[in-house]
C-alpha cells in the first residue's frame, strides 16, 4: 500500500488522472451510446416500448443503487481494487450484452454493467482526490467532471458511426477494447492506495442496504411515473417507500460508529446546493439526450450517425466551458457561475419543449 503526501501530492498524479478520465469516460459513453442504437434494436430484437425503457433502466437502477455502497467498499478495502473489479465487471457485461439475442438477456447483461460502473466511478474520484494536493484538487475535479460531461454527449455520436459500418452488439463490443487499456493503465500507473479499513471495523450492512433500497424506490417512481400517472397509487407508494428508506439511512449514519458517509456534511449549504445543481443538470442532460437522439431519427428520419452527428453542440459546449469553469468560479464566484449555468440550461431545456414535428434542425 502506497502513501501520499497530502501537502505535494503524488508525483505521477497528472498521469493517474490522465488513467482515472479514461476509466470514466468508458462508464459514462456508455450511458448514452444505447440511445442512438434504441431504434434498431426496436426492429432487430423485436423489442417492446417497455424494453426499450428497461435497456436503459436497467442500468441506470443498478448504477444509483449501489453507488453509495461501491464506494464505501472502495476506501475500506482498496481503491484501486474497485476500480479494476469495476471495470472487468462491465466488460463482462459488455460482452453479454453484445452476444444477446433477446430483450430479457440484454436487460440482464446492462443491469450487470450498471454494478460495474457503480464501483467505477466514485473510485476514480477517491483516487483522484487522493493523489492531488488541495491547491490542485479543485482544477482535477473540475477536468474529471468536464471529461464525465464530454462523455455523456460524444455517446451518440460514437453510436451512430458504429452502427453505420458494423451491427448493433458493436455498441457493446467497443467497451471491450477500451476497459482492456483501461486496465493495463490502471495497473502500470494508478498506485495501490492504503483504504481506510480499520481493525474489528465492519462494512455498514444494514446502511448499504437501506442507501440502495431507496435508490432503487424513488429512481423507478420516476423512471415508471410517465407510464403509470405520476398520480398512481404504485408511483405514490414507491416515493413514499423512498422517501421513507432514506431517512432511515440517514438516521442510520448519524448513529453509527462507522457510517458509510457522513452525512453532516449536508449542512454546509454550500456542499448541499452544489450537490443538488449537478444533480439536477445531469438528470436534464441525460433526459435531453435520450428524447432527442430518437426524435431526430424516428420523427426526421435521420441515420443513427445523422443523429449522433447532430447532437455534437451538446459536447462542443461542453468542451469550452468545462476547462473555464474553475477561472470564472476564481473571478467571478460561485454565487455567480452555478445559477449562470443552471439558467442557461433551463433556457435550452425551453426551447425544447417547443419542439414540434416540423421544427427544423437549426
């Protein structure tokens, strides 16, 4: 086990968070590769309005379910360990999913790569923040958090030039070779950091289970809302249940001697306000997206990689603002450059809403 001093930081850390955005963009492409693919495997799978939901809930439920316990594990047992068992994990279910033949195998398959990504992800930002000295820490979080944006939006594009020139299982295959480097890069540069495990000390069970339960409950309350009423009692049941679970997780950590995460931290508005614009800007992004990549092609009837090429805006903002962000937030002030942000999302989000069958692409 390696240690790190706090004050210099790790003197490979340029090249670990070179490593760490690669294993996270991996995870992230792949949340919005599928949506470009949706239409075709619709026809090829023969797969239902519901299937389709569920290829990409599938994942998303795993992935928000056990992210909290993932990362728990990760800082008791080895960072670097989650990270590459993260990473064969989706790979595995990479594969499955590209050798599918019917919708309840794929569904299995993404639901397996969502607890892949789940161990993924928060491991590449515990390292991350490991490795680098607080002076520096607020620039490498703000180029991981750009690389996650990127990620998000370069997915279709990516999609529609696969589907353009091999068969719909490549949007799963192309994981396959990228985790390969990604694991040779994680085990040549990323350094085996000590966790936190401490003797006699447990893994907060009965925490994880209530963390991942009530993910579970309140994220298929909204991603099943639209179809069952907003209104209906199993939507309302479910966010109650939800609602229910968390605060029995929370009551949980601020009782244990060992929780999974402090949630005192939640006091700081600050902290709390900055979780909840993230949060709400991804949620938008990832809805966005997966309207939009399907409207181009099923209502303009563009090529999956017509579509993917059009929704490039997305990841050309993306790709000048993420690099400013932590200069403007120097200048200006956070007060300032979040709601900036967020009321220049909302306005985007607006102008689509407006949207009609015969509204043209500019």
């Amino acid at each position: 086990m390696e240690l790190i001093n706090t004050s210099e930081g790790h003197p490979r850390r340029r090249a670990i968070l070179a490593v760490l955005c690669l294993s996270l963009l991996v995870v992230v492409i792949d949340n919005t590769i599928l949506n470009t693919a949706l239409p075709t495997l619709a026809r090829v799978l023969k797969a239902t309005t519901t299937d389709l939901q569920w290829f990409t809930d599938a994942y998303t439920l795993t992935f928000a379910a056990l992210l909290i316990m993932a990362g728990a594990i990760g800082d008791r047992f080895g960072r670097r360990r989650a990270l590459l068992a993260g990473l064969v994990i989706f790979a595995a279910g990479s594969a499955w999913a590209a050798m599918s033949g019917d919708s309840s195998v794929l569904i299995a398959a993404r639901a397996l790569m969502g607890v892949g990504a789940a161990f993924v992800m928060p491991a590449t930002l515990s390292i991350l923040t490991a490795v680098f000295p607080v002076r520096e820490r607020a620039g490498a979080i703000a180029l991981w958090s750009g690389i996650a944006g990127i990620g998000i939006v370069v997915g279709p594009t990516l999609g529609g030039l696969l589907l353009a020139h091999f068969y719909w299982g490549s949007v799963f295959w192309v994981n396959v070779p990228l985790v390969a480097v990604a694991l040779a890069a994680v085990l040549l540069v990323v350094p085996d950091l000590a966790g936190r495990r401490e003797p006699g000390v447990r893994l907060d069970v009965l925490g994880a289970v209530l963390s991942s339960a009530a993910m579970l409950s309140i994220i298929d309350a909204v991603i099943e809302g639209p179809n069952r009423g907003w209104t209906s009692v199993t939507t309302l049941a479910e966010f109650g249940l939800g609602a229910l679970l968390a605060a029995g997780f929370v009551y949980r950590e601020l009782r244990t001697a060992h929780p999974l995460i402090d949630v005192r931290v939640f006091r700081h508005r600050a902290f709390s306000a900055a979780s909840g614009a993230i949060g709400l800007t991804f949620l938008a992004l990832f809805g966005s997206l997966f309207g939009l990549t399907q409207y181009l092609q099923l209502v303009h009837g563009y090529t999956p990689l017509s579509a993917g090429v059009r929704a490039l805006p997305f990841a050309a903002a993306v790709m000048l603002t993420a690099p400013l962000s932590s200069r403007l937030v120097a200048r200006l002030g956070v007060r300032l450059v979040i709601p900036a942000g967020l009321v220049l999302m909302g306005g985007g989000l607006l102008m689509l809403t407006v949207m009609t069958p015969v509204t043209g692409y500019p």
